[in-house]
C-alpha cells in the first residue's frame, strides 16, 4: 500500500509539493487553513507577480539562485502539461526584462554569463524616460498566480489528491514521532509523513518543536491597471519596483515589503506610493485608473533562504517552507527535493543550506 502523506498548507509551494508526491506514487492529503486557490485568503500564492526570476540575483547568494534558477526553468514544461490537462492556461510568457538604471553593469552581466544568461544593454525606450541604458535579459518569464493556482488545483483533484480545506491545525506539541495531528475543531488527521508548506504561518504551527526555524509574515500591496495606448513589451524593474505586462492588456505595479504581522490589509498611504512611482517610471500610467489594489503575506526568512528539510527531531516530519519573495519561482524545484527527502530519494542539490539544524 503507497505510503499517505499529509501536505499542510495548499498555496502554491504545498499544491506542487502535492503534485511532486503523487508523481512517485504517493497517496496526498492537502490541509489548508482556507481555500486552495482562493483570491481573498492572505496568502502571497495567488496575490504575486509571477515573475520567474530573481530580483538582482546577484545580490542573492548561490543556494538562493541555484532554487531559482532551477524551478523557473522547469516552468514551461510545467504550465504547458497544465494546460493540455485542465484546460486552464497559466500565461507562461518569455517576454524578457528590462532593468533601468541604476545598476551595476559589470557586477550583473558577469553573474547572467556565469549561470548562462544572455544579457546585453539597449537605450532606455523613450516612454519609460529614455535615459541611460537599461540592461535586457531576455531569458525572463512569467506566469499569472491566479490562473496556475486553479490548474493546479484541477490537476491535483484529476490525481486524486484529497483537499480538507477551510480547516487549521493546533499547533504542534513537542513529540518524537507524529501519528495524527488535531485540527482546531478536535478532529485528528492521520497519515505516515506530514509536510509542512504553510509560508508564513509555519512558526505559529510548529514553535515548540522548532523555535530556529526564523519565518514571519512580510505584507506585499500591489497595483492592476488597464495598459495604456502604447503597452509596455517587457517587465520592467528599477530600484525595488516593478511592472508586469499580461497578455490580457492589464499590468501589476509593485510591490511593498512591510513588517505588520498577520495583517493582510491594504493601505491608502502605499497605494499613494505606488502610484507615484508607477507614473514616475512609465509616465503615460498618469491618464490610467487603478483597477484593483491587494495585497498577500509573504514567509520572511532571513537572505531569502527557505527550509527544506526533515525535522531534527520528529522522524516522520518535513519542512518546504519560508521561501520569502521567491516561493513561486522556487516551488518546483524545492518541491522535487522535499518529495526526493520523504520518499527515501537523493536529493539532486546540497541539501545543507536548507536544512533545519537542531536546537
């Protein structure tokens, strides 16, 4: 009888996670707090940008761009079987990047030739400012988060993946070895392994069993507009903000990295600062009307390091989670390693640098 593995959380990490399982034969329960896909929960699964790529990578150390290198890289494959599948398509798009200036020319195209990225300089197109020259790496891609999520979770329910949705968790007691875990509402849910993959709410569940393990809520607010005459062709970024183009004519601006805990509101003092900095970078977005501003948490994890890892001390417990700003460019690589973990595989990447050290 295939083992039965409980994923605890249904955001983005856990629904490939999930998937990763029931590729190597195992039996999957999602547990999640809320609804899996949902678009009002909190949650920075559906509520991101959906760019594939590391913001100044450079920056980041090598673990980091070796997770986000690899899953973003196995998201074409990916977003082309959900398609075929469900019938819902993810908007994979390979439209490219252009990083305006300030940046470091030297420092960023000797990184893009060390990881095999092409990146050369173009002149700053003139409805953007036109100053200086802006650094093209047109390897970048991007999803749209809503619309993977939903595929996701048809594709898992067409697995026979089991969703307990709309349900929480007690925090976990100090054990060695964990049967059940009991729901808020007293219930117990039994299974031979569990994965954690609850992003920022990870600690509340598991603080007195790992209280190392450093992940706290970090609110982002964003901005949708509908394009103007003359739509951007690339996603553009400068110092921290970004703009996203879809294939629909609309386009993200954002985002914010706010310390408020659990605090998943939106705020007229950020969405006045976005705004300005919107029309600042692409000045025709000042005859343009803000559709939509939301926002989602995101786990914090110092230097954008997640956890990967079985726990220190309970055998039969797992941990994908704290992936910070790049839980979706990330999830499916770290989602093959935590599988390659529980299933008795060897992981295909040094596992060190995720794992969770005992106490």
């Amino acid at each position: 009888m295939s083992r039965h593995v409980i994923v605890v959380g249904g955001g983005i990490v856990g629904c490939q996670t999930a998937l990763a399982l029931v590729e190597r034969g195992c039996r999957v329960t999602i547990v999640e707090r809320n609804q899996i896909a949902s678009q009002t929960s909190g949650e920075s699964s559906w509520a991101g940008a959906g760019i594939l790529f590391g913001l100044l990578p450079w920056f980041y150390a090598e673990p980091v761009n070796q997770l986000t290198l690899r899953g973003a890289a196995l998201y074409a494959p990916l977003c082309q079987r959900l398609a075929d599948q469900t019938g819902i398509d993810p908007e994979y798009t390979a439209n490219g990047m252009l990083l305006l200036p300030p940046y470091d020319l030297h420092t960023a195209t000797d990184w893009c030739s060390t990881h095999g990225l092409s990146a050369s300089q173009l002149a700053t197109p003139a409805h953007l400012g036109g100053e200086g020259m802006a650094l093209h790496l047109p390897g970048v891609a991007q999803v749209r988060p809503p619309q993977l999520m939903q595929a996701l979770r048809t594709l898992l329910q067409q697995l026979g993946v089991t969703f307990i949705e709309h349900t929480a968790l007690q925090p976990l007691p100090q054990i060695e070895r964990l049967q059940a875990w009991q729901t808020t509402a007293g219930d117990w849910l039994e299974a031979d392994q569990f994965v954690v993959t609850s992003g920022a709410w990870s600690f509340d569940l598991l603080s007195a069993n790992a209280s190392q393990l450093d992940i706290k809520p970090m609110r982002g607010q964003i901005l949708l507009y509908q394009q103007p005459a003359q739509p951007l062709e690339h996603i553009v970024y400068r110092d921290g903000f970004y703009l996203v183009p879809r294939r629909d004519g609309v386009l993200l601006a954002g985002s914010t990295l706010e310390d408020v805990g659990f605090d998943a509101g939106v705020t007229q003092e950020v969405r006045d600062s976005l705004i300005a900095k919107a029309e600042h970078l692409y000045p025709a977005l000042r005859q343009m009307p803000v559709l939509r501003h939301w926002s989602g948490l995101r786990p914090g994890t110092p230097n954008n390091l997640p956890t990967i890892s079985v726990h220190p001390a309970i055998e039969n417990l797992y941990l994908n989670t704290g992936h910070f700003r790049y839980g979706l460019t990330m999830a499916p690589c770290s989602a093959a390693l935590v599988a390659d973990l529980i299933c008795g595989a060897p992981p295909s990447m040094d596992m060190q640098p995720f794992t969770l050290q005992a106490a």
